[in-house]
C-alpha cells in the first residue's frame, strides 16, 4: 500500500471531510445530493483505496465502483451548479460539517 493510501485508510469520516472539504462538495453534488458529507467521505476513500462501495448510488449507477465516481465528481465539477447539483449548497453543507455540527442523515437534499 502507498502512503497516501495508508494515510486514508487510517482516517474517519470526519477528518476525510477536513481534509478534503472540495472534494467531498464535489462528491455531493454530483450524487445530485443523495450523499451526505460522511457518505461522501466513504466514498473518497473507497476510491483511493481502490475498493467497492456498496452506496446505493454507487452501486446502481458505477457498479460499486467508487473511484468512477470521485473521478466523475472531479471532471464534471465546472458543472456542479443549479438546482440538484449546486457545489455551494454542498460546500455550505461540508462546512457546516467541519463545525462540529450534525450533518444531514439521509440525503443532503432532495
């Protein structure tokens, strides 16, 4: 295993949302908000561990294949705005995460 890899497969969901809070925005909104910021935060790391992720989102739309999805949430991020899929109401999510306040527990929006 690589030292990035270590390094996030020894974190929780939490400080993967610190760490990267972009990226777990960008995982939300590409989810069309059906993932929460810890969701979003399994899924990194399952994408940089290279293991399934059995998310309802994941699976149905990239065969449990969560690195598919990260790398879809990092291409298609110049298009995560608008109603669904609005990057800033995903960020303002993340940080209110960050905060140390409770999260959203099913979906992020809908």
């Amino acid at each position: 295993m690589e030292q990035a890899e270590l390094k996030i497969a020894g974190m929780n969901q939490r400080q993967i949302i610190t760490r990267w809070p972009r990226i777990t925005a960008h995982i939300i909104a590409e989810s069309l908000g059906y993932a929460t910021p810890e969701s979003a935060a399994l899924i990194l790391r399952d994408a940089a561990l290279k293991k399934p992720n059995y998310c309802e989102w994941i699976d149905a739309c990239y065969q449990t294949n969560a690195r598919k999805a990260v790398e879809g949430a990092v291409q298609r991020r110049h298009y995560h705005q608008g109603y669904m899929a609005s990057y800033q109401q995903a960020l303002g999510i993340v940080r209110h995460v960050n905060q140390g306040n409770p999260g959203p527990e099913l979906a992020s929006w809908f």
